[in-house]
C-alpha cells in the first residue's frame, strides 16, 4: 500500500498569501514559490553562485521573461531538503531581482526560486488549497 505524505502550506499563505515552502540547502533555508502557473522550476542566479559547488550545469533552454522575451538561461540540477525528504530536480536559471523584489519588500520574506509543474510531476506532488496542503504519494 502507497503512503501519502501531506505537507502544510499554512506558513508561506499566513505571511504573504503566497504558497511559499521553506527548503534546506547545507544546513542554509530557502523559500520556493509553488507555481502551478509556471512550466519550468526556476532559481535566482544569486543562489546559484552561492551554492556554485552544489549544482551541476546539465544545459540551457529558453524561458519567456517578465517582459514577455525569450531569453537563453543556463539549466542546474541541484538537491534539496523538504520536510526531511530529499529531492533533486532541474532548474532553470534566471535573475529574480525584478519578479520579487516587491514580495521582499512588503513581507520581507525574499523567494529564491518556483517549483513549477515540472517539479510537481516528476514527485507526483499535489496542491490543495482547500485544505492548505501538499500531498505525495512519491
């Protein structure tokens, strides 16, 4: 018999109204956006530099920026902890200066990056909104 794990929201929504989760990179917390909007998972340029001997470039691939353009980023794979589970996924690459920099400034709380749909379906993850979880079967 499959085990659903469900993880809580709560936190992130209670801050910013945003579904915001919490992650650990050695022993340093994060904040990812969950994005079922979003295609791609996505992670600031600067977090990138500051854990340059955790990621591994694996490509590069075309995103479409606020602005609507198209522009080339880099792709890592990197690890992460989730609610003592571990997980590895791709990332693209991209600047967040402009995407959450208000989000920053209103709650200061600063968002590193989005797991997308690309994310959510390679760990079959869940979102429920009505009970303000994550749930995996994963």
């Amino acid at each position: 018999m499959q085990q659903i794990i469900i993880f809580p929201l709560s936190y992130g929504l209670k801050k910013t109204g945003l579904p915001l989760i919490v992650i650990e990179i050695n022993q340093h917390n994060l904040c990812f956006l969950l994005d079922t909007g979003s295609n791609k998972n996505l992670i600031d340029n600067r977090v990138c530099e500051f854990f340059k001997e955790q990621v591994e470039v694996v490509g590069s691939s075309n995103i479409f920026g606020l602005d609507g353009n198209k522009i080339d980023t880099p792709i890592v794979k990197l690890s992460f902890n989730f609610e003592s589970h571990n997980f590895t996924t791709n990332f693209n690459v991209f600047d967040s200066t402009n995407a959450f920099g208000a989000i920053e400034k209103e709650s200061d709380i600063q968002i590193h990056g989005i797991l997308g749909n690309e994310f959510f379906i390679e760990n079959e993850w869940i979102l429920d909104f009505e009970k303000l979880t994550v749930s995996s079967s994963k």
